[in-house]
C-alpha cells in the first residue's frame, strides 16, 4: 500500500469513529420517550443516560493520550472501538434504567478515547502541511453525527426499536477494528512520563461532585445533599491547586491559567454551552410530550439546526475578522440565549414555519458560537500548553453537556411540580436556560482581543467546532 492510500485509510477510520462518538451524542435524545417507556420510566427521568455519557468523557478523556504513549495508538484505538462497540450491545440488552446508565458509563469510556487518539494518530502520520487539512476531514463526520442522529434516532424508534440506536454502532464498530488491524500504522509504546493519577481523581470527584449537587433527587433532604455535594466539589478543586504546584507533571499546570483569554474562555464556554446543551435534551421531549410529534418528526424538527450550523461556519472567519472576538461573542451570545428563549415560545397553535425559523437560527448562531469559543480560548496557549489546554477544554465541553441535560430536565419538573402544568415546566425551563446562556455574554466581554482578531484555524479544528 502506497504512502498516500494509507494516509487516506488512516483518516477515514478516524472520521469513522469520530462519527460513531458524535453520532451517539444525539441519536438517544429523540428516542428518549419510547426508551422511557420501554423501562417503565418518566421521559425526564432518563436525563441520567445522557449525563453518565458525557461525565464518563470528560473524566478520562486527559488520560487518552498517556494511554497511547504508554501502550501505543494502535492496540489503545482498537481497545477504543472494542469497548464502545461493547457498550452499545449493552445499551441495547438494558431492561431496567440502572443497567442502561452503568451501560452508558461503558460507552463513554471507549468514547472518550475515539477522538483524542484519533487525532494523535493524525498528527503522527501525516506531515505538517498536511495536517489542518486532514483534521478538517475528520471535522465533517462529526458535523454529521448531529445532523443524521436525531432523525435516524426518530426512525429507528418509530420503524424498529429503540434498540437500535445503540446496534447500529456494531457493524460500523467491526468494520473500525478490521481497518485498525489492516490499515492503522502501529506507533510503538513510548517513555511516558507518570500519570497524575491524584490529579485526575480529584478533578474527576470534582466534576461528579457538582454534577449530583445540581441533579440530586427530590426529597425533603435535597438541599442539604446538594449543599454537602457542592462543598465536596470546591473542596476537590481547590485540593487541585497544592498538588498541581507541587507536582512536576501535574494533569495541567495551573500556568495555564496564566493566559486571560484562556481563563475567560473556559468559563465562558461551560456557561454558554450549559444553556445551548440542554436544548437537543429538552426539544425533542417537548415536541413529542407536549405537541404530540412522532419520533420521526421530532427527529426531523432538528435536521434545520443541523442543517444551519454547517452552514453557518462559512462566516465566522470573516466576521470574527470584521468585529473582533470580543463584540462578535457578545452579539451572537445574545442572539443564542434569545433563540433559546424563543423555545419558550412554541405552543400546539404555532405555525409549522416559526417552529423552523427558530431552529434554523439557534442552529447557525450555536454553530457559530462554539467555533468562535474553540479558537478564542486556545489561539494564545503556547505550543508547549496547547496539548494540555485542548485536553482540559474538552473535559469543559463534556461536563457542560452533562450540566445542561442536569439543569434542563430538572427545571422542566422542578416548574411543572411547582405550577402543576408540564407545558409551563418546559416554558420557563427554555427561559431560565436562555437567561444562562445570556450570561456568558458578560463574561465574554472581557476576552483581551489586542492579540489580534485572526481565526487560528490550526487550532478551531482539534475542538471540533463543537
């Protein structure tokens, strides 16, 4: 096989798994009353399928890379897709809620490693001219995962099972494993520094900690869990910073923190993207539980956003070039948190092509927004930090999906209990989401944008635009 078709082999296996990580990001949620169902289960009691996905990601995503350096990116890519394939028949084999979360957990874990290693593979296969070009190869296939999962989600519900969002991960899964055997150039095991074990622990307590505090159970004790998990989760952030100081090789070095841009960014992105996330949990479930939509047609209802975030990103560089980072975060955010809003809004007597029009607009600001966020909190990390940097943005990323599946399906019951209505639940859940989302504006405001207002490209294209 020549230098060229291996190289091509390469990134189509990676883009594989990448689509199969972001296919099963959203293929579950238009299919989360007919699983509700299924178990025996409230719609909106089947949040934490989606969390323990995403929490599971973020946890052990720092770890992917010391995987592959310690044990190489061959044998750690195929151990990848072998458990996630493994994790998908077990999602699909749950009879209770329990078993389908602990199956999650297994899914997440292979999940975690799909992406990260994938792009090491990349960037130690093909040379550096090369390199931006590939990643933006493997940035379509999971431009893909959301446009197709919802919808092949509503159809498999509606013309099968449910069971088959999760098997279909199986045939392109053995495909993976045959091509990563065949085609995948065998890195050999490097001398991999030690792994910062206790840092990863403490972050990950801390992660788990807060995201049970927002998502504790209804009891007349959930304030007093809540306030004990939350302090568990300071407590483990802020035992974070001793151990990194001290530790020659911590999980990140807090001088990563020295960066501003860096720092706004971050909390920026877990503030907005806690707002923007809970809307494909919180849509599909009010198109189907309160309009009365089929699965497919719920599915269908988000193939506009899809749809207008890939087209969106044509204008991001221009316009980020145009306005700077700074002016253009704070309008756009204002347009997200507004279009959220406006969900508030859709009732069984709004027009078909309102529905559309609001989809289609949260669909190309979000798109906008998450490249805009990608590359202004990585563009000014230096070349030793930007590894690290990415590693702990991804670890936002994932937690802030879980946060907003968290948020939003607890404020739908904690309003609908409250007022007794589920309609006003999910209404004011899109308000309180949307004022969110429109926080992230102020902390945007103070992004330093006298670096210079270029769009990195090399650097927008490792987070996905996600």
């Amino acid at each position: 096989m020549t230098k060229d078709s291996s190289q091509t082999a390469l990134l189509w296996i990676v883009a594989a798994g990448f689509f199969m990580q972001s296919l099963d990001t959203t293929i579950v949620n238009t299919a989360l009353p007919s699983i509700a169902n299924s178990l025996h289960v409230a719609p909106l009691a089947m949040q934490p399928i989606v969390v323990a996905y995403t929490l599971t990601m973020a946890m052990l995503t720092p770890a992917s890379g010391w995987l592959a350096d310690r044990f190489g990116t061959r044998r750690v890519y195929f151990a990848a897709i072998l458990v996630f394939v493994l994790g998908s028949i077990c999602c699909s084999s749950a009879h209770t809620l329990g078993q389908l979360v602990m199956a999650r957990v297994l899914q997440g874990l292979g999940g975690s490693m799909l992406l990260p290693i994938g792009r090491l593979a990349v960037l130690r296969s093909v040379s550096g001219e090369q390199y931006v070009s590939a990643l933006a190869f493997i940035s379509i296939a999971g431009q893909l995962g959301p446009i197709a999962g919802p919808t092949l989600g509503g159809w498999f519900v509606q013309a099968i099972t449910w069971h088959w969002i999760f098997l279909i991960n199986v045939p392109i899964g053995a495909v993976g494993l045959y091509a990563v055997r065949r085609f995948l150039p065998s890195h050999d095991e490097a001398q991999a520094p030690p792994f910062d074990v206790i840092g990863c622990a403490l972050l990950s307590l801390c992660m788990i900690a807060f995201s049970l505090a927002i998502d504790a159970p209804v009891s007349s004790h959930r304030a007093a869990w809540s306030a004990a998990l939350f302090a568990l989760a300071v407590a483990s952030a802020l035992a974070y910073v001793p151990h990194a100081r001290n530790r020659r090789d911590p999980l990140f070095k807090l001088s990563l923190f020295g960066e501003p841009n860096f720092s706004v960014g971050l909390i920026g992105n877990l503030v907005c993207r806690v707002g923007s996330s809970a809307v494909p949990f919180l849509v599909p479930l009010l198109l189907q539980l309160q309009l009365g939509y089929s699965p497919l047609h719920s599915g269908l209802m988000m193939l506009p956003a899809a749809l207008a975030g890939t087209l969106a990103k044509r204008w991001i560089a221009p316009l980020v070039r145009r306005f700077g980072y700074d002016t253009f975060l704070l309008v756009n955010t204002i347009i997200v948190g507004s279009a959220i809003v406006a969900f508030s809004l859709i009732s069984r007597g709004t027009p078909l092509v309102i529905e559309i029009a609001i989809l289609a607009v949260f669909g190309a600001a979000n798109s906008m927004q998450f490249a805009a966020m990608n590359s202004v909190t990585l563009k000014d990390l230096s070349h030793e930090d930007a590894g690290s940097g990415n590693s702990l943005f991804s670890m936002v990323q994932m937690l802030a999906i879980g946060l907003g599946v968290s948020i939003g399906g607890g404020l739908v019951n904690l309003f609908a209990a409250q007022w007794g209505s589920p309609e006003l639940g999910f209404r004011l859940a899109f308000v309180c989401v949307g004022v969110i989302t429109l926080v992230s504006a102020w902390i945007f405001r103070h992004l330093d944008d006298a670096s210079g207002t270029r769009v990195i490209r090399g650097q927008a294209a490792p987070s996905t635009g996600r």
